[in-house]
C-alpha cells in the first residue's frame, strides 16, 4: 500500500521568525486558517485553527524575509511531530509542518461564502 504524508493549508501568517543556520536560513511562521460553516440556526460560524511552519531557503521559496504578518500563503508540505524535554522535565510531543512548498496569494482568494 503506497503511504501519504502530505498537507495543504491556505491562510493568514501570524507571525514569522526567520533564523540562519550553517548559512542557510529557515523560517519558523504560525498560520492561522479558517474554516467556515453554518450552524443549525443558520447563521454562520468560523472555526480558527492555528499552525505552525518550517520551512528552509531553497530555490521553490520566495525570499523568506520578504514574507511578514498578515500576508496569504499557500503551503504544502508534510506533518512532522517533534518530541521534546520541557522546562519542568516532562516529555511533549508538538506537530509541525515542514513545507516544500511556499507562495503568496493574492486576497481575492480568501472570500468566505455562506
């Protein structure tokens, strides 16, 4: 059975910390995406989800410090969980999505209908 580990978000960049390692940069970005429907009454709800991004420079990215808070991105990329000591000594586990993909889009695409 062929497996697939794949995700596509399209949202807005809350923030975004680019940083260089061994002369190569990678940015670490949270996106928040919505997803929106109708409730039984009718009236419209928004579910927010928020995201976080790595992504290293290569020739498929935009320069990474060109992308700042509040632009539309489009991503593709893996789901990637990291294990970790905390602080306090207790083991957690955070999901991240490593992308292979970036690229700005333009805000016409983000109309909600209801």
């Amino acid at each position: 059975m062929e497996q697939l580990n794949r995700i596509e978000l399209k949202g807005t960049v809350g923030s975004i910390r680019v940083q260089t390692f061994s002369d190569k940069k990678v940015a670490r970005i949270s996106l928040v995406t919505n997803y929106v429907y109708k409730s039984k009454d009718g009236d419209p709800v928004i579910e927010t989800t928020w995201h976080s991004i790595s992504a290293w420079e290569n020739k498929a990215f935009p320069d990474l410090a060109s992308i700042q808070k509040g632009d539309r991105l489009y991503v593709v990329g893996r789901l990637r969980n990291q294990r970790f000591l905390g602080g306090d000594g207790v083991e957690r586990t955070v999901c991240d999505v490593s992308a292979y993909k970036l690229q700005k889009i333009d805000t016409e695409e983000f109309n909600y209908e209801f």
